[in-house]
C-alpha cells in the first residue's frame, strides 16, 4: 500500500545539535552576563511574541500493529507574559506533522497501513528563566500542559472510508483524537536588539497514545490498543518580539551643590582684660569658595547690632558676660538650571532640581567684662582615687591642684585648702597635700568606702572670694586578718595545747559569722627533717607508710584540730579551710605569739624561743570569696578532707 503523506520532513541528528547550542547558549550568557553586568530590565521583555518552526518527533507504541508517529515539521506562535524578573506564563500553540504508521500489517502479504495526521496542540506553560529579565541572554527551563488533538488528514479519513479499503483494513472510524499532554524542556533567548531576538527551543512530550476512533484489539482490521503512553519531542528555532519600552539611560549626573561654609571663628576678645566702659572689637574669621560672596548678620545678647560686615565694636556698660553671634550667608546666585541632552529621551528626563545654597553658618562668643572678683577656674585631686592606711602597698596621698586668676583690676591673692576628713599638708599654697592614712574604718570583712571633699577658697586683698571643690574616693576592701602563728616543736607536727587555742579560741569563733575562711599556711625551719616522723604502727606488718612532709603534716593537723568535730576539737566546716605548705620558705613575716613548743609542760604565757618561731604554721582569716590572698600563700589548695578525717581530733 503507498504511503498517504510521503516521506518524512526531519531526521533525528537536529535533537543533538539543538541541546548542543542550549549548552553554548548558557555559558556564553554567564560570560555576557559578567562582562556587561546586565540588570534586571535591562531590554524590554514583558511581553514576548514568539512565531516559531522546526521539527517534531514522537515514539513508537509496540503493542497490537505497532502505531508510530513519523518525524514530521513543526510550526505555532507563543506570547510570554514575564511577571517577574525571573517567572513568566507562557500560552501556545504548535502544529505538528506527525504521520501515522502501523508498522506490522494485518496480516502477511498485505500492505502495511499508514495515513496523513495532524497535531494541533494548544498549552499553557510556566516559564523559569535562569537570568534576570532583561538580560541580552536567557535561558530557561519551561513545564506545562495543554490539550493534543491528534487529526488525520481529510484524505487519510475518504481513504479510510473507502468501501474497498475498509473492507480490507476495518478503518472505516478512523476520526480525531483528544489527549491531555505534558509538554516539558528548556531552551535558551537572544536579544539582537531592544524589540527583536531569536529563541531556540527543545522540550519532550508526553500523552496517552491516540486511538483515532479505531478498535483497541484485534477484529480482523487495523486497530490501536488504548492507554498506552506515547513520548515525542519538539525542537524549534524562531524570532522573539519584544514588546514594551527600554529602560531608561542613568539620568546625568545633576550639578554638585556648592561646597558648605567653613565654620566661622569670631576674634578679637580672647587675650585680652575687658572692662566696663571700654569699647570691644570682634571680628568674623571665614574663607569661602573663590567667586562666593558673603553677608554677615550680628546679635549682642539677642539682639541685632552693626551692619553687614565682618567687623562689630560695641561697648560694655556693666560687668558679666555677653554673648556676641555672627550668622554667615553666601548669596551668590544660584547657577542656571541643567538641559537636557540632545540625545536623552524626553520621557526618561527629570529635571534634577537646582541647587541650594550652601547652609548658613553661626559662630558664637562670650565676652566677659572682668570685676574684682577672682577667678578659681579649676579644682582637682591627683590620683581622686586612694585606698586606706590597710592596704600597705596602695596608695594613700593626692596632690590637690587649684587654678586661680586675680580680678581685672588686679589684687594679690591668698588660698586656704580644706577637708572633710583627713588632713592637708601645705594647706595654704595654691598646690597642697591629702593624705588618707588618717581617715577611720571599721574593721571586718565588709569592703568599705568614703567620699572626701577637698574645697579650695581663694581671698583676694579686697576680700572678694571664690571657692571650688573637688572629691576623692578613699576604698577600704576587705582585708584579712592574721592570727598568732601556731608554733610546734623540732620535727614535730603536732598541735600542742597552746596551738590549739589559737585555733579553737580564736579561729574557730570568728568563723561562725560566715564572713571569712581559714587559710593555713605550714613551714618547717631549715634544720629540720624534710617529711615527718611515720606514726608507729603496733603489731603490723606491711610496707611503711609513705613519707608525708613535715610542713603538710603540720598543716593537715591544724586543719584536723579544726574540723576533728570530738573531744577537744572544733566543728569547722572542711570546706571553710584553705590550706598550702611552702617548705622551708620564710620570707613571710613570723607571728609567734606567746606560745611555748613543749609537748609536755605547756603553761600559757611562755615565750617562744627565737629558735622555734620558723617551725609554724601561718593562720588567717581571709573574707569569704576574696579574690586576694596574704602574701604568704603560694599554692592555694582545698583541704584534702579523706586526710584529715582519718586524723579524727588530734591528742
């Protein structure tokens, strides 16, 4: 049998070319893009019109006689809508040639069947542009759905109907067919000019097979099986026109305002004694632009005086201050308005507005008019920030400064320094002396502070009078504080009675307060053993037990006398008692007390021999979470309270 519509319009090699040039397209676009810097509507491409060509191809259905879609052309229009800078809807129309062929005959021997078909196909798309809109290059990528009307030709239909063949091949219904089809793919668009580009485009199909109103089983004729799928793909070149209006050139660059006024300076009254009566000449300090012309406005406390000059004379009638002002205006002409360009688009053309004059400028001055009285122009303490007599190292005198300049009409003058509290060296002389060593503080573990005041007062030969003061801050933090030493015998760690009563008499009652800790401190003199005695060990064997030092030891049962809770010991919290041991050191300053060392004959009262007063153990008292601790410590520690418990209270 012949083939109804001929041979086929297209070949398959275009479907790798066009994907080719999409790939082309997209990074010459990311190279244009970054070399002219394209923004967003750049091009007018709101609206696009989109007539196009090219060629169609579909897939074969291999079920029943094989149904194939023969390659054929391609041809429609698209109009875009571009609501966004990179979203657009898209409507169309495509009509395709697409022939049919039943690749298998019905039977051996006869003819395979083949007739003309049409697609019209009408869609609705959404557009993704990967570039902004308004780029000279954009690709994009495109998904929607319409509605494909599959249409055998009028002579496939007279053909089919044909009683002779239709007796034959059972065509008599052949008849169009409407499928819902996805269409999707991308492509890419070049701007040639503002109105006129040229799109390239490749997108696949996707539908239902067509049945053409024939059977979809074997009756002996032809016939299509139903609900099949059928895949095609379209590639399209075609002109895009662009409607709408180009983005406007940058708008000129407007004329620069003028530059401002420098601020004015009034001269004339500084350096200089000014009496009543005696007439004063100011005058305005300003350098405008070249070419500027300047007015000048005076006020005398407020009020208008003088004339349109850099120069003002006025003179005071009584003492006190006068505040003089000058208000600078430039009042050059403004230049004539800015044209537009011959070339500039009227619409695009906004007038830029003329510009201002520079803003006026205000200078102001205070004249005073001297009396006979003087003048104490500043009061001050250095360092303003001292510490109490207990901080040894701080700092605890300022130098008091005070400034002071006789009345106009001269006049010797006499200073007198005084205090709230404390004393001053050199309290006469314009420079004197604060001490803070003086000032009281309570004692305890309370950081305290005091204000004093410092007044100077400056008497000139008439007995006019001035009188300034300035504050200083006298901190007192909390401090610690140093009990007797707890003194032992030679290689000895043990606490005997009169050490006991440093630490159970004195320590342990200023600690129920919850104001301080208890910091220990051991030594051991430099003729003694360097570890303690070991503690006997009746009727056991076993390794010895292991050295301890004798400095720790003496401190572990200070700690353990403290804390031991029975018999003669106290009831300190372990956790209230700090502790280091720094071996034969002794660069701290001993306390001894009036214990004596013996263990046996202890009376209270007796006097530490100089030999014995390095073999100690340092107790203070240091306020609860102070950050600062007696110089004597090196190594603050926890009490290791698992040691000392197993102490128990020592004999």
């Amino acid at each position: 049998m012949t083939n109804v519509f001929g041979a086929e319009a297209s070949r398959l090699w275009f479907l790798p070319v066009a994907l080719l040039l999409v790939g082309t397209a997209n990074a010459q676009n990311t190279s244009s893009a970054a070399k002219s810097g394209s923004s967003l509507d750049e091009r007018p491409d709101i609206v696009e019109l989109d007539p196009f060509g090219g060629v169609s191809m579909w897939g074969q259905v291999n079920k029943g006689l094989g149904e194939k879609l023969v390659t054929g052309g391609d041809f429609g229009g698209r109009a875009a809508w571009n609501f966004s800078a990179y979203l657009g809807l898209e409507l169309s129309y495509s009509y395709m040639v697409n022939n049919v062929k039943l690749v298998t005959p019905i039977a051996p021997g006869v003819p395979q069947y083949n007739f003309g078909n049409r697609i019209n196909y009408p869609a609705l798309n959404l557009v993704a542009n990967l570039t902004p809109r308004g780029s000279r290059v954009q690709p994009y990528l495109t998904v929607g759905g319409g509605g494909a009307i599959f249409d055998p030709t009028n002579a496939a239909e007279n053909y089919a109907r044909n009683p002779a063949v239709n007796a034959v091949y059972h065509s008599a219904n052949l008849s169009e067919n409407l499928q819902a089809a996805l269409n999707y793919g991308g492509g890419v668009k070049w701007h040639f000019t503002d109105h006129v580009g040229m799109r390239l485009d490749a997108r696949g199909f996707w539908s239902r097979n067509p049945t053409f109103g024939l059977p979809n089983y074997n009756t002996g004729g032809i016939y299509i099986p139903a609900k099949n799928k059928i895949n095609g793909f379209q590639a399209t070149l075609g002109l895009v026109f662009y409607l709408g209006q180009s983005k406007c050139p940058p708008m000129p660059p407007a004329p620069a305002p003028p530059p401002p006024l420098p601020t004015p300076t009034i001269a004339g009254a500084e350096g200089t004694t000014i009496c009543q009566g005696k007439p004063v000449s100011l005058h305005a300090n300003i350098t405008a632009a070249a070419g500027h012309q300047l007015s000048y406005a005076w006020t005398l406390n407020g009020q208008a005086q003088g004339s349109d000059s850099p120069d003002f004379s006025f003179t005071p009638n009584n003492t006190g201050s006068f505040n003089v002002q000058v208000t600078v205006t430039d009042k050059t002409p403004p230049p004539p308005p800015m044209e537009r360009p011959a070339k500039f688009p009227v619409r695009c053309w906004v007038q830029p507005p003329t510009p201002p004059p520079p803003a006026p400028v205000t200078a102001t001055a205070t004249v005073t008019v001297a009396d006979d009285t003087p003048q104490l122009s500043a009061v001050s303490a250095s360092p303003n920030t001292l510490t109490c007599a207990a901080v040894t190292n701080g700092t605890h005198t300022a130098q008091l400064t005070g400034s002071a300049t006789p009345a106009a009409c001269g006049g010797n003058l006499s200073y007198k320094w005084t205090v709230s509290e404390g004393s001053v060296a050199n309290d006469t002389n314009a420079n004197a002396t604060f001490d803070a060593s003086t000032l009281t503080f309570e004692g305890g573990a309370q950081g305290q502070t005091k204000t004093v005041t410092a007044t100077l007062t400056v008497t000139n030969e008439n007995g006019k009078t001035a009188t300034q003061s300035s504050t200083i801050t006298v901190n007192c933090p909390p401090q610690f504080v140093r009990l007797d030493d707890v003194i032992f015998a030679k290689n000895n760690p043990r606490v005997n009675n009169c050490g006991k009563r440093v630490l159970i008499d004195d320590a342990a009652p200023r600690m129920a307060s919850g104001d301080y800790d208890i910091v220990l401190v051991g030594h051991r003199d430099s003729d003694e053993a360097e570890n303690a005695p070991a503690a006997r060990r009746r009727g056991r064997r076993g390794p010895a037990p292991t050295p301890t030092p004798l400095d720790e030891q003496r401190v572990l049962n200070s700690a353990a006398v403290l804390s031991g809770g029975t018999g003669t010991c106290g009831k300190v919290d372990p956790s209230r008692i700090k502790v280091d041991w720094v071996g034969t050191d002794q660069t701290s300053e001993t306390r001894p007390g009036q214990c004596g060392t013996s263990n046996t004959k202890e009376r209270k009262g007796s006097v530490t021999t100089e030999a014995d007063k390095n073999r100690r153990v340092e107790v203070y008292l240091v306020p609860h979470n102070s950050q600062s601790q007696p110089p004597a410590v090196k190594n603050l520690k926890p009490l290791p309270e698992d040691q000392v418990k197993a102490l128990g209270c020592p004999r």
